[in-house]
C-alpha cells in the first residue's frame, strides 16, 4: 500500500510536544495503518505519549522517527518486520535503551540483521549470515532533518537570539 503525502500546508508544525501521526507518516514514508500497527504491538512506541483511548494522539519525537525511517529501509531492502522486531527485542536487551538505534549502525544481508557499535564490531544478531549491507542510523537522521527544514522552513529561518550574537563576534 503506497501512502500519499501530505501536503506542507496541512502538517502541523513541530513543537515541544513532539510529532503527531500524519507528520511521522509523512517523514517516514509509511501508512498511518502501519504506524498504528508498529505502535499497538510493541515495535516502537511513541516515547512522548502514546494513545490513551478514543481520540487521544500519539506523539513522537525525532529520535523516535529516526528508529521508524530505519525500521522502513529494513522492510524495503527485504527483512521480514518478524526479524526486525526479534532484532530489536534483542538490542533493547543488549543495551537496556528504550532506543536501541541511536548509536549503532545496522547491517543486513537480507536473512539477518548485524549491529556494528564501533568501526572495529560488528555482531550477528541472530549469530548468522555472511555478506552485508549498511544503514548508518547518523546519515538517515541527517536526512530526516533535512526533510523537516523543508517541511518547516520558518521553524529552521529563526535563529536564537544567542545564537546570532555568537555568529557576529
């Protein structure tokens, strides 16, 4: 199923609050189905607030949308969201992290997922496999930034005040 972005004009612009469902969607690239799917069974929860009945939202925050664009480029280069979800019990164990991929760089050869935690580890998740490929969660979490300055282009034009006045000296 292909989801349809949403216009710019239709988001709402980030906050403190975090980010609502359509603008995950949007960011990620994945149904709202899907979200909600990944989200009631466990895969990654909003770490802001998660649902709490009819008509309550969940909200995300950018760390969280970064695990979800990585959970997407696992589905499309050919993991099942079965091993993506072992994967991912198995590091939040390893690292005792509610976000078991800020500082690892994921690794796969379409059968098995490998965690790399400095240039000179990589470990077999599921203690298989040979030949790899990679997703450095550090680029992908560039590009999301990217994605939301074009998507909120006056949230990123405005500089703090401090900011400024340290670019002058």
């Amino acid at each position: 199923m292909t989801m349809t972005p949403e216009p710019a004009a239709a988001l709402q612009t980030p906050d403190d609050d975090g980010y609502r469902a359509p603008q995950v969607c949007n960011l990620v690239g994945i149904t709202y189905r899907q979200l909600d799917y990944w989200a009631r069974t466990g895969l990654l929860e909003p770490s802001i607030q998660n649902a709490s009945g009819s008509g309550s939202q969940r909200l995300y925050s950018f760390t969280d949308i970064v695990q979800l664009k990585v959970v997407k480029r696992l589905l499309d280069a050919g993991m099942s969201l079965k091993k993506i979800r072992t994967a991912m019990d198995i590091l939040r164990q390893q690292l005792q992290s509610e976000n078991p991929l800020t500082d690892v760089t994921l690794l796969s050869d379409g059968a098995t997922i490998y965690a790399a935690h400095s240039p000179d580890e990589v470990v077999d998740i599921f203690q298989r496999g040979q030949g790899v490929f990679g997703i450095a969660v550090g680029p992908v979490q560039e590009e999301l930034q990217g994605q939301i300055h074009d998507l909120f282009p006056e949230e990123a034009a405005v500089i703090p005040i401090s900011e400024h006045e340290a670019q002058a000296n």
